[in-house]
C-alpha cells in the first residue's frame, strides 16, 4: 500500500504541471522518488512553459508571422501533453524516467 500511495503522490507532482512539482517537492522532504518527479515536474514544464512565453513575446507583435507562430505553439503543446502522459504513466508505474536535462538535474538534486 505504501508503493501504491508513493507511486500516486509521484504522479499527482505532474497533474497541474510545474504548479503541482512546486507543492509536492516542498512538501516530501525524505522521499527521493516523490522529489524526483516533483522536482522533473518543476524542471521540464517551467521550461516549457517558459519557452511558450517567449515564443508568445517574439511573434506576438508581429502578425505576419502568426501561421509560424501558430505552428510552433500547437507542437509545443503536442509536446507538452505526451510529456505530461509519459511521466504521469512512469510515475504512477514505479519507475524513473528521465527526461533529457530535466531527468539528470532532478536526479542530482532530489
């Protein structure tokens, strides 16, 4: 039962994005699991996020380039929901999946 409750606190750190990573990761303090994934949580979709930001502040004021704009930002979205799929599935499983950067940085300081 423990697994399966630690298994679900891991999974619930990628529900509501980086905001949920923040909220689990200050909260688990012995745990590396659950502060891995929170913390691959905060890592990967703060960037993501980050990078819709100032993607929107580039081509925003320029319309000319809202196709681009538009194409960039639906495969950034793409990204981002199988992203927050796979982790929520690999956490809920059991397992450690590191996403490039993100996973080996959460890893170090989890």
């Amino acid at each position: 039962m423990k697994d399966r409750n630690r298994n679900l606190v891991a999974t619930i750190s990628y529900f509501a994005f980086f905001i949920t990573g923040i909220v689990v990761f200050l909260a688990e303090k012995d745990d590396k699991f659950i502060r891995f994934h929170a913390l691959q949580s905060i890592m990967v979709f703060g960037g993501l996020f980050g990078i819709s930001v100032v993607l929107g502040l580039l081509f925003g004021p320029f319309s000319f380039l809202g196709i681009i704009s538009s194409l960039i930002n639906n495969v950034i979205w793409i990204a981002w929901l199988i992203i927050w799929l796979v982790s929520m599935v690999k956490a809920y499983r059991g397992q450690i999946f590191k996403w490039p950067i993100a996973g080996e940085l959460a890893e170090k300081y989890a």
